[in-house]
C-alpha cells in the first residue's frame, strides 16, 4: 500500500523506487502483487504517463486513511514509551487544590523529574480548550461533554468549630440545634442557608445562618479557627486542625453528603506522556478504595 501510493502521489515507478531506496522493477512487482490480490488493475501505465483507474482511485483514497491511521498508531507507541517532559497546566478546585493536590506533589515531580506543574485554583468549572488547560480535577456532577472523566474517591466535608466558640455558645446536639448558631457560609453554593447532613432519620435539611461568608474555604477555615462559626468543608482542607485539637467536630452521628470526584481531560490528548503520567499518578493517589 506504501508502495502504490507513493507511485501515485510522485507520478512514477523510479521516484517511488528512489524514496523506498529501492528498484523501479521492485516496485513494479510490488505493483503487480498487489493487484493480482485485488483482481484488478490500479494503474494504466504507459512509457510517457500513467493515471489511475477506477479501482485505483478508490484503493488509493482508503490506502491514504490506512497509511495514516498506521502513522498515528506508531506515534502512539512512541509516545507511550517516551519520558514524560514539559510544563502541565492544570486546574482544581480551591480546597482540593491547596491542600490535597498540593500535598502529593512532592511525590509527582520525584517521579517525573522533566514535569512542572503550572496549577490554577478556581472553584468555577473552565473550559479546558478556551482556557487552554490540559487536565482538571473536578468536584459534584459532572455535564455531558466528550472530556474523558476517570473517578477518584468521594469528596467529603465535615462539620466543625473551635473548642473556643463551642465553649461560648454550647455544643449542637442535633440538626436543628445549628439554626441556633452563626454558621459560616460557602458564598460558591447555589442554596447558602441550607445545610443536608445524613443522619440517623435518614437526609435532613436545617436552615441555617451566619454573619460570615466567603468565596474560599482558607477564609472559612481561618474563620472557623478565629471563632466566629462553625463551618462546613472539606475533610482535606480540615483534617490537621481537627487532628491538632484547633478544630472540634460536631454532630458526629450525621454524614455530609459525599461528592463525586473525577480527573477528566480531552480523549485524544491522554497519549501525551505528561499528561498521562499526571492523570496516573492522581488516579493511584486519589482514587476509590475497593
């Protein structure tokens, strides 16, 4: 098929022969071969010109997809055994972001020493073609788009405040118990002064308020640790705090409803060595526990 479309595509026997560094009568056997195969002849052949027949109009267009579809699969076998290299842009959520992702990249650019990372938090979800990013983390339901969605674990909040606001204003007992208490607001959640916990009545919901709101959940965070609140955010954002005694969870017999997680990117990009050995080691560091 090489052979005979480059006879096409150069006009003659010898510039084919030239370029696969070969005779113009290797070619010609080549030629023979192949429409013997066919039953047919592809070429009408003269000492002054040749043209293609009918056949051979139609065996050279799919040749051309063939031949191309060929080139493509070894690029990709290239790619797949080449050294991931070269700068990375990608986008998170805030929390996640700062503190999950941040955590584990240590352990990525030991592994991937040619990689840099150029990482943007924002907790809208950006088009990663119009802002031109390679790979997104991204928190809740995913929209139908043709992005490729890989699932990691569930991403869970929990619900707590500083031992010195609890002191002060007394510790929530049950779900209604939170209407009574300055709650930090989230100002990125489309319903602010609601909060749905799963607790042993099943899904609940408790109107809640709070002089405080933000945009960031470090400003909430800081919130909660000054004592103005209690706040409702992700494990990974609170986890030291709660660890060091800073933080104090409350209602710990009610659950926050676990969001789905995905690492998603553009389908024909993921045979980029960079952008595959971002998404592999995410998924292996942040994927479900089975």
């Amino acid at each position: 098929m090489a052979i005979f479309a480059r006879v096409v595509e150069k006009g003659s026997l010898a510039a084919a022969a030239e370029e696969f560094c070969t005779s113009a009568t290797m070619v010609g056997k080549h030629l023979r071969a192949l429409e013997q195969h066919l039953g047919g002849r592809l070429l009408n052949r003269t000492t002054r010109r040749q043209s293609l027949t009918d056949l051979g109009r139609e065996y050279y267009d799919r040749c051309k997809q063939i031949l191309a579809d060929v080139e493509a699969a070894d690029g990709i076998a290239d790619a797949m055994q080449a050294v991931p290299r070269g700068v990375l842009r990608v986008t998170a959520p805030s929390s996640f972001g700062s503190h999950g992702l941040m955590a584990a990249l240590p352990d990525y650019f030991a592994r991937y020493p040619e990689v840099g990372i150029d990482l943007s938090l924002d907790d809208r979800v950006v088009d990663l073609v119009e802002d031109r990013f390679e790979v997104a983390i991204r928190i809740g339901a995913l929209p139908d788009s043709n992005l490729v969605a890989r699932p990691l674990a569930d991403y869970r909040s929990v619900v707590c405040a500083s031992p010195a606001y609890l002191a002060r204003h007394g510790v929530p007992r049950n779900l209604a118990d939170l209407s009574a208490h300055d709650c930090l607001g989230f100002s990125h959640w489309k319903i602010r002064d609601e909060w749905h916990l799963d607790g042993p009545q099943g899904r609940e919901t408790v109107r809640v308020h709070g002089r405080f709101q933000a945009n960031s959940g470090q400003a909430l965070r800081m919130a909660a640790l000054l004592g103005l609140g209690i706040v409702m955010q992700p494990e990974v954002l609170l986890a030291e705090d709660l660890a060091a005694g800073r933080l104090v969870q409350v209602l710990p017999g009610y659950a926050t409803y676990a969001r789905p997680m995905h690492v998603v990117y553009p389908a024909d990009r993921y045979s980029r060595p960079k952008l595959r050995s971002f998404v592999d080691f995410v998924v292996e560091r942040f994927g479900r526990v089975t």
